[in-house]
C-alpha cells in the first residue's frame, strides 16, 4: 500500500485514495465516542463485538495455555456497559463538568481504572463514557526500570 503525507509533515501519512478527504467523523452525524458506540450497537447489535480466550495457566514457563474462545455481541457489550456506568452512578459519581478547568474538582467525577486489555475494561470505560465520568487509566509496570521508561 503507497502513503503520502497529510500535509508538509512526512511523519502524518495517508493512503493515496484519501489525500485530500479526510473524514472529521466516522459516520455523519457521529462526533462524540458515546454516539460512535450507540451507532454501532444499533447497526451491528446482533454481531460479534469483542472476543475473549479462556486463560488455562502456563504451559511452560514462556508458554501461555488458552481454552475456547467466548463471544460477546454489541448488544450484549451495551447492556453491560449501561449497567456497569449506572452502578457508578449509583455509587455517587457524577458526570465531570461541561468546561475542563485546572480547578480541583469538587464532586465525585473522576475514577481511576486499571486497564487489563481485556473485555471487562472496555465495557468498563464504554460505562464511563456513556454517564460523562472522566476517567484515567493506569497500567501495570513490572519493575522500577519500566517505571522509569514509562513515565
């Protein structure tokens, strides 16, 4: 496949079909990531969405064992992230303000998640989405020198 740059920059590249075209949102109309999840659900709710590997624990010590693989519909995948973002709400988070500010917040609109590459984390931060909390995700570093590096 040929690319071509953006625009001046040669580090933001494009295929040769799209020079010139770029799209400013994925379907008309769709400009926030809670409507692009509404769009899909409604239009694909029957189909497969997320897919998920049983972990069955190591096989050798550089070898990972998997079972059969699950599936979860963009159906399925709504109604647990409406459910997981109304238990939020019901804990007492509330939607972040309209305006970001340098203010400290003073309401429960922040929540920090780890993110575990997993299905669970994507319903969770759809869920987020959904009720306007703002959230941060954090990761797993293995040791100090990935803290570091990561930092």
């Amino acid at each position: 496949m040929r690319s071509v740059p953006v625009a001046d920059d040669e580090s933001h590249r494009v295929a040769t079909e799209f020079k010139g075209n770029l799209k400013n949102t994925p379907v008309e109309g769709v400009t926030t990531l809670h409507e692009l999840a509404q769009y899909a659900c409604k239009t694909f709710g029957h189909c497969n969405a997320m897919a998920q590997r049983e972990f069955l624990g190591q096989h050798t010590p550089k070898v990972k064992k998997f079972g059969d693989v699950s599936y979860r519909t963009y159906a399925q995948v709504q109604d647990a992230s409406l459910k997981f973002g109304a238990s939020l709400r019901s804990a007492g988070l509330v939607a972040s303000p309209q305006k970001a500010t340098l203010a400290q917040h003073t309401t429960s609109c922040t929540l920090a998640i780890y993110e575990n590459t997993c299905p669970e984390w994507m319903i969770g931060a759809l869920g987020i989405y959904i009720f306007f909390i703002f959230y941060n995700d954090t990761y797993y570093a293995q040791s100090f020198y990935d803290i570091m590096f990561i930092s």
